[in-house]
C-alpha cells in the first residue's frame, strides 16, 4: 500500500496543466483530494484504478474545462455531492467514465436527466456495474452526438427504449447483466435499424429481450460483434442470412 496524494501535495500548484493521467496506483482506502478543484485549466482527468474510496469531491465540478473524466475501478460514491452537482458546470465534457462508482443515490430516471441537460456533446457514456436502481428515461435522446454506450452489471429496470436506434453516431451499445434474476425487467424487442447504422458491437447477454431479430439488422454493415445469449430471441430465415452476410464480410 502506497501513502495516497494530499491537499497539500505540489500537484495542486500546477495551475497550467491541461491532462493528468494518474491511474493504476494502489491507494487503497486515500480519498481524492478536494484540492484537484485547484487544476482550472484541465482537460483530461484520469484517475481510474487508484483503490480510492468515499466520497468524489465537489473539486471537480470546478474543472468546467474538462473533456474527459474517468473516475472509473475506483471504490469512489456519489451522495453529497449528488450527480447534479457534480457535473452541471461540466458542460465540455465528451467522455464520461463511471464504472464502479456507487450511483444508489441516484433514484428513477432522475440520472438520464441530468446527463442529457448537463452534459450535451457527451460521446462515451460509461457506467459499468454502477448498481443503481433506476431506469432509461426519453430525454436521453437529446445526447445526438453519444457513440459508446455501457450499461452491462447494473439494475436498470425498464424496457430499453427504441430511441437508441436513432443515435447515428452509436458504435457500441452494451447492456448485458450480472443476474438475470434481478434484471429480469430489463426487456424489451429490437427495433426497426436505419440504414447505414453505424453500430459496431451489440451486446444483449443475459437480459430478457425477447421477440425476432429484425431484417433490418442487415442494415448494419460495419456490426462486427453481436452476442444475445440467454435471451429469448427468435432468427427468422431472413434475419439468419443477413447476419451470416455481416460475419462473411470478416
């Protein structure tokens, strides 16, 4: 166990820095420190992998330039401040990486609403295994420029809405669950795809999708990965060979 970073820290007077990556360190138990605040004028945020714990700091919703934040395998929470807090000034911000963070304050859709008022030109939307009970409100349709969408080990618990197949920009939807028993509300069917999709990877493993997968899935000529296990999906013979034409093309 390494002595974590302190308020106290020369870090804190760099006040020209624009990207810091100080990731996979083994701080295990230190908190990030309220004085990251300090780094006005950063970009890019990475402090994944630390061991941190407790609570984010309300300091880095004082970092209103940023791009990226990634927060992510970390043992970090968000109460006090709620998600709102943190991230309402943050209205740069492309990347957002929140995996493993504790979210269970976070109640309904209220997180959706957040994200898509705050944080319009959002590109990466990752909270893997974030466990929050709540679900997948409409107006996260505004994020028009989103491409990666993660979603896998949490408690999400209502339909997954056809909106997604609007996203144009969508390389990567993963919503796979960690125990199917308790997200057997997470369900739905596939909808009609756009041509000229540009999903890459689509990823439905242990959910409760159910239904045929559609023709249209031959509109998606650069899917290079779909993986639907234990799901209760049916492959009509045209869906079968559009499929078998996107893997022939590998």
């Amino acid at each position: 166990m390494r002595e974590g970073i302190h308020d106290s820290s020369s870090l804190f007077d760099l006040q020209h820095l624009q990207s810091l990556k100080f990731a996979d360190n083994r701080y295990y138990g230190s908190q990030i420190p309220s004085a990251i605040g300090k780094l006005a004028n950063l970009r890019y945020l990475n402090l994944s992998r630390n061991g941190f714990g407790g609570q984010i700091p309300i300091g880095i919703s004082h970092l209103v330039k940023l791009t990226v934040l990634d927060l992510s395998e970390n043992c970090l929470e968000l109460k006090k401040p709620s998600l709102s807090m943190l991230v309402q000034s943050l209205t740069e911000l492309q990347e957002l990486y929140f995996d493993y963070v504790n979210l269970s304050a976070e109640k309904g859709g209220d997180w959706c609403k957040v994200i898509s008022s705050s944080l319009p030109h959002l590109r990466a939307l990752s909270l893997y295994n974030t466990s929050f009970p709540g679900f997948i409100d409409r107006c996260l349709a505004k994020l028009t420029s989103i491409s990666v969408i993660r979603l896998d080990y949490t408690h999400l618990y209502s339909p997954v809405p056809a909106f997604f197949a609007n996203f144009s920009n969508l390389t990567s939807l993963t919503l796979s669950t960690v125990d199917l028993l308790v997200n057997q509300m997470l369900q739905g069917s596939l909808p009609e795809f756009l041509k000229k999709g540009s999903l890459r990877i689509l990823d439905l493993s242990i959910t409760n999708f159910s239904g045929v997968l559609p023709v249209s899935i031959g509109n998606l000529k650069m899917l290079s990965e779909i993986d639907i296990p234990m799901c209760h999906y049916q492959l009509g013979r045209e869906a079968r060979d559009q499929v078998s034409g996107i893997y022939e093309d590998y």
